[in-house]
C-alpha cells in the first residue's frame, strides 16, 4: 500500500484525561479516509497533532514516509498538509482574496508568517504578486471568484466556508484535513459541499476527513475509522463501518444497516 498517512499509537493527554488513545491509522494515497466518532471522542485533537499545532504524549506521525510529529506547523503545511477548523477561522473585515492570501503566506517563515502579512497586506512586491496569482487560483478552483472583493463578514455562511476551503488549497496540498465541513451548512451549501470536496479529491488531493453528517461520509468514502472516547472502535469500507454492532451501539444507531 501506498501510504500517505501513517499515525502509529498515537496518545494525546490533557493533564488527567486521555483525549486520543493509542490511535493507529493508515491512509492511502489517493483516498478519501474519514475519521467519525461521538462528540468529545478526539477528532479535532487529532487533526491538530496531524498539522502541528499538538504536540502528540505519545507515538509519532507520518507523512509520505517521513516523521513529521514534533516538526512546526509551517514545516508540515510546507511538506504537503492542510487543513480547515471545526469552528472557521476567517477574517471578517478582511476581503475573500485577503484571506486566502493569508494561506499562502502561512507556510513562509522568511516572510513572518501570518502577523507580518496582516501589517504588510497590499504590498507589491514578487512574492506578494505570486501569491495574489495562487490565491486566484483557488478561488477560480472553489468557484468564487467573483466574490474576491467582498469583506467576508458580508458572505453568507456556505460562502465563508468555501473562502476558508480556497484557503487551505492555496499551498496546493497533497493532503487536506477537514474538520467537519458541513457542519452550520443547509441542504443546498451542504451538496455543493460535497460536490467541491469530490472535485478537490479528483484534482489528486488525498482527504483525511472529520464530519458528522453521515449521509456525507457514507457516499464519499473510502475507508473510516470509527473512534469513542479516543480509541478506534471499527475501520474499513462504509459498508463494513455502517454494519459493524459496536459503531451501531456507540455512534451511528441501526439507520445505516441493511435490512437483514
Ligand atoms: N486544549 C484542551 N485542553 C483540555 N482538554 C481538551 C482540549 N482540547 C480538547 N479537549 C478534550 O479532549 C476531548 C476530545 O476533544 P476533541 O478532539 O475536540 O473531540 P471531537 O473533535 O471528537 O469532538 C474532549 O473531552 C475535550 O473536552
Ligand atoms: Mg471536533
């Protein structure tokens, strides 16, 4: 198998409590993995170790191959990996083109990161040309180019989210790690959604996918692991998950097994 992902016993403590236990995972390239489990269950907390902005208690990630836990988040995201937040974290006075801009200068240390660009927005220099052109782009790929001017505090909230989706796409990631895109989505935002995630994973981007909307999960899917109270409970298709009896106890209830 090729491997893109690799999280080998993974532990992460808050003080007393054990928010991911011993957690292994195994992602191939080129798939869809979706990670679900309960409320509380260590999602986020895993997402974060897989980018950087946790450090693991124990055991080690990796991606393509290489060790990338106890690296920084810039490194990681310059490696490959992306990621959106269960809770957007947009800039609202600022405009869609600003934010997505702000991706692109996240990975460059030399030019100070995301604080120095937020004082140097506007410039005109090669870098900042560049990275205006690839913010472009992604917006043009998530179909919104249109709206580049707008302050995002005055989009709709679909919108803000594909601003944020433009954002992570920007450094071209090998990997995206979602957390719970369509979650605060209606029905309509939540098809278009699913549409650009299916474009994005066809464009090559392989996805590490967190979301409660089973309907979602269950289609695009290749593989999901099924964790509760940290710990993975069940892994594999979604027919194997969605017929498993402790998934059924533990989180998703008999809605999705067949009928015997
Ligand atoms: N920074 C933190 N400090 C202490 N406890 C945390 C922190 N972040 C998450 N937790 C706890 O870890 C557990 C897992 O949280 P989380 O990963 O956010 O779950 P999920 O995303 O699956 O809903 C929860 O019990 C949560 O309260
Ligand atoms: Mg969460």
């Amino acid at each position: 198998m090729d491997t893109i992902l690799e999280l080998k016993n993974v532990t992460k403590r808050f003080s007393g409590l054990v928010a991911v236990d011993n957690l292994s995972i195994c992602q191939e390239r080129g798939t869809i993995h979706s990670l679900v489990g309960p409320n509380g269950s260590g999602k986020s907390t895993s997402i974060s170790m897989i980018n950087g902005m946790l450090p693991l208690t124990e055991g080690e990630i990796f991606f393509n191959g290489d060790k990338i836990s106890g690296l920084p988040v810039h490194e990681i995201a310059q490696r490959g990996v992306g990621r959106t937040f269960q809770n957007i974290k947009v800039f609202g006075t600022m405009s869609v083109l600003e934010n997505v801009m702000v991706g692109g200068h996240a990975l460059n240390k030399k030019s100070g990161g995301i604080i120095k660009y937020l004082v140097n927005i506007g410039g005109t220099n090669r870098e900042e040309k560049l990275i205006r052109e690839k913010a472009m782009e992604a917006l043009e790929f998530v179909g919104i180019q249109d709206l580049k001017d707008m302050q995002v505090k005055n989009l709709a909230y679909g919108r803000q989210k594909m601003t944020e989706l433009a954002r992570a796409l920007v450094n071209k990631p090998q990997l995206l790690l979602l957390d719970e895109p369509a979650a605060g989505l209606n029905p309509s935002e939540r098809a278009e959604l699913t549409d650009m995630l299916i474009k994005i994973h066809e464009s090559g981007v392989s996805l590490f996918l967190v979301e409660h909307n089973m309907d979602i999960v269950m289609n695009i899917s290749d593989i999901i692991t099924v964790i509760n109270f940290g710990a993975k409970i069940a892994e594999g298709t979604p027919d194997v998950v969605k017929n498993d009896n402790e998934v059924i106890r533990a989180y998703l209830g008999s809605k999705y097994k067949k009928a015997e």
